[in-house]
C-alpha cells in the first residue's frame, strides 16, 4: 500500500510532537479540494492550531469540585424558587368586572372591595311656585349637578360558610351606613340567614339596586315604602329555589337613628320600634329569555316609644323631585301612631328584549288617641325594550343589570346596550279628613349600557297630577294638575364594580 505524500507528513508530525514536547500542530484547508494539509501552499488558509486532548493534563478532581458546588447553588436556588411559589399561590388576587377580589387557594376564604359613583345632572322648567304663606315666599326646584351616591363596599367570605358585608355612602358631604351584616350560608345551597343592616322584605323597586334600575329615581308608590321598610337591623331569613324566593324577617331600627334632641332626651326615648316583614315570589316561566314574576309581600310594625319608625322618624310622607332639587311637592307627618300594616302584590314580565312590570302598595295606619285610622295606596306600571336585543338579568326575585352583548368599543366596533323604559306611577295619600296629597306622573328613560361596569341615563319626567300639595302657584292658586307644568330632566353618569 502506498502512503501519499500528505500522509506521510502529517504522520511523521504527529510522531514527532509526541516524542517531544511539542503539543500542538498549525493545520491547513485547500479552499478548492477542501483537503487537509500540515504545511501552507497555494489555496490553502491557515484552519489554527491543534492539539491532542489525550496529551492535555488532567484536572477532573479541581472541575468535578467545582461542578458539584454550582449544581448545590443550582438546587437551594431552585427550592427556594418553589417554595415562594407555593407561599404565593396560598393567596390568588384578581382584577376584573367584580372589583378588586382576594381568594385563598383552598377557598374557604374570600375577600373583595366594590363601590359605586352616580354623578347627576338636573334641570326643571314650570318649577314658579310657592309658598302658601301670608307672603306667598317663591320657591322653585333647585338646577345643577351633584355626586349622588359615592359608595365603598367590603365584602368577605370566611371557612366558606360565613360572609359579611360593609357598605358606606360618603354623597352629600355625609358618612351613611347602608349594609352592615353578617351572612351564614352553611345551611345548604336554598337557604340563608343574614343578622345586622339590611334592606326588608317588601317590594321589588325598593329591594332592587340603585346600580340597576331603570330610572334615576324610584316611583311615586315609593313615597310608603321609604319609610318604613328601607334598611333596618334586624334578622332575616331566606329561601331560594328554582322557580321560587321566599323571605321572613324581624326588624328593629335602622343602623344610624335621626332622632333630633338632647342626650337626654334621646337616652330616655324608650324602647326602639320593631316590625315584621315577609316577601314570596313564584315565577311559573323563569329563563334567561323569559320569564313570568309574581309576588307579595307583607310588613307589620310598631313604632318605638316615641312613635317613630323604622328610620327613628316620625312617619313623614313627603315627595322630592329629586335628590337635589329640595322641592317637595308632598310633605305630610302622621302622627300618634300604633302600628303600620302593609300589603304589596307584584307582577313582572320579560320575553327577549321586551319586559314589563307593576307593582301596588296598601298602607294602614292605625292611630292611638281617638284619631281616625288612615288607608293610603301607591302603584306603578312600566315597560321597557332593549334597542340592540339584550335581555335584563334576573336573580333570586329581583331584575338586575341589562348586560351589553357587545361592549362599547371603537376598536372592536361594539356599540353596548341600548335601551328606552316608560313608567306611569301614581300615590294617593287622601283619606277622609287627612288630607295627605295626590300625585301622578310619567317618565321616559333613555338608558346607554356602554359595558358591565358603565352607563349613562337620561330621564325625562312630567307631573300629571297634584292634589293638596303643601305649594301653590306664583300667584296664589291652589297647585293642581291643571295650572302645572313641571317637567325634570336628568342625566346620571354611573361606574359600579
């Protein structure tokens, strides 16, 4: 076998770097032939020095040291890592349409924090009234803008089976305590039992949020309700099915008493008045689409020693066309009562887009002293359609918020839920000698749902009837339906979470 001349070279090399001292070897390619070379020549470029690993001295005991140290590192590094992982994965926080929520990994405990703005805007026209004093003193509803409610909610759920709730409303330059009470949900899923503030068991429009009507302000028919089944401290049971809602509570005072008087006064008005009060409601068709609502509800309370109400108030029926107007085209006390009974029978509606409702409320009060007893009544009828084809959402008894299909969006090209409503309510508050007062009116509203957590409303509202209203015309007149033509318009900003 011959050797070519390449061979032969590199080979005796190689022998001579390893019966020397020499280590290493300059190596040549030919960029034409791509063959190896161990001297330089035409075409070829200098590859680099090489050299053979065998001949290299060993240091493993110096690098396995040293590699074992960094994998120790590497390993407490990697412990420490899942071991952070694990402490913050006992508690998961999360942002969304909810409001800022806190849940623990097992989820036996949950913490979230909600609130609520309603910013509005009002004017009124045909508002030239007055006083029916010696001086006929001028008096006219009150135009502008205000923060009406700025409430912060804390809601939290303990070993599963407890939840409590904290709400505050800091409008109007005033600290008020709307709910303040302690849940127990461990009976099983149809049943609770809430202790502290709370709202009582009567009526739909006053049991339903302000986050989700459809008008800016409740109907006339609230002017009984108000009063005396608003929010009191007291103990309430529910039951949930199905098709079904049931409730019954016992009631005291409210959270936040508005007796006026000294502290002594105050200290020595007795004991507080209490009230008992029950709403069922049935809905023989309930679905996301449809639905069939019918209800009643039933309150009887005594008032405290003072023969005040639940709110610690003298049992006063007034009107105010809004919040800020200080115009109150009803403002009526009863006095020396005994006790109050009231019947409340319901009925709503809902098919796609379309739903309507109405409601109907019977009050007697029962006075002491030789007065005379007094019946007074109020109802409501209203109707609304959703323009893009949502339907409103419905839960335990009560409709909530018309969820946008698709959100407003420019990007996305969503535009929200649109949505027109009309209500006709009326509340008679004549019987006999009492004189109380007699109103109607209608409203339209215009409701713009831009996404879950915004919108915006405009209401148009138009009094159609006054009777013995505590005000007259600029000229003297008694105030009737005939010589007034009082329209309110508002428009409300809203962001609840």
């Amino acid at each position: 076998m011959k050797l070519s001349r390449l061979t032969l070279a590199v080979a005796a090399i190689l022998g001579t770097g390893a019966a020397s001292t020499a280590y290493a070897i300059d190596l040549y390619v030919d960029v034409k032939t791509k063959q190896i070379y161990a001297e330089p020549g035409p075409h070829r470029q200098l590859m680099g020095a090489f050299e053979r690993v065998e001949d290299k001295p060993v240091s493993a005991p110096a690098d396995i040291a040293a590699v074992q140290q960094d994998l120790e590192m590497k390993t407490n590094e990697i412990k420490a890592l899942q071991e952070h992982v694990a402490e913050v994965e006992k508690v998961k926080v999360k942002m969304d349409k909810k409001g800022l929520q806190v849940e623990s990994a097992d989820k036996k405990f949950k913490f979230k924090l909600g609130g609520r703005i309603h910013a509005d805007s009002s004017f009124s026209s045909g508002d030239n009234f007055a006083e029916l004093d010696d001086e006929l003193t001028p008096v006219e509803a009150n135009d502008g803008t205000e923060i009406r409610r700025a409430r912060m909610r804390f809601e939290g759920v303990f070993y599963k089976d407890w939840l409590f709730r904290t709400e505050a409303d800091f409008a109007d330059d005033n600290v008020r305590v709307k709910d303040a009470f302690i849940q127990y949900l461990g009976l099983n899923k149809y049943v609770t039992i809430t202790a502290g503030q709370q709202k009582q068991n009567l009526s739909r429009e006053l049991q339903e949020s302000s986050n989700d009507m459809m008008f800016t302000e409740r109907s006339l028919m609230n002017i009984l309700n108000n009063p005396t089944v608003d929010r009191a401290i007291g103990l309430n049971f529910e039951t949930n099915g199905e098709n079904y809602t049931g409730k019954l509570g016992i009631f005291g005072d409210s959270i936040t008493p508005a007796r006026t008087g000294t502290a002594t006064e105050i200290d020595n008005a007795g004991d507080e008045g209490w009230g008992i009060s029950s709403r069922v409601i049935y809905n023989p068709i309930i679905d996301k689409t449809k639905l069939i609502h019918l209800g009643v509800a039933g309150n009887y309370r005594i008032p405290d020693d003072t023969k005040d109400v639940a709110k610690a108030k003298g049992l006063a029926l007034a009107y105010e066309t809004t919040n800020m107007s200080n115009l109150d085209l009803i403002n009526q006390s009863i006095s020396k009562v005994n006790d109050i009974k009231q019947l409340g029978l319901e009925a709503a509606g809902m098919y796609g887009p379309f739903s309507v409702g109405g409601e109907y409320t019977r009050m007697w009060v029962d006075r002491n002293d030789g007065e005379d007893n007094v019946e007074l009544d109020g109802w409501y009828a209203e109707a609304a359609y959703s323009i893009t084809g949502e339907s409103r959402g419905y839960k335990n008894g009560n409709f909530g918020y018309l969820e946008p299909a698709k959100p407003f969006s420019l990007k996305n090209g969503g535009w929200g839920a649109w949505e027109v409503a009309t209500r006709y309510s009326a509340a008679d508050l004549n019987d006999g000698d009492f004189e109380g007062g007699e109103l109607s009116n209608i409203t339209v509203a215009l409701n713009w749902y831009i996404n879950t957590n915004v919108r915006i409303q405009g209401n148009y509202t138009r009094m159609l009837d006054i009777e013995n209203s505590p005000l007259t015309t600029a000229s003297g007149s008694p105030l009737t339906g005939d010589n007034s033509s009082l329209d309110t318009f508002m428009l409300r900003a809203q962001v609840a979470y």
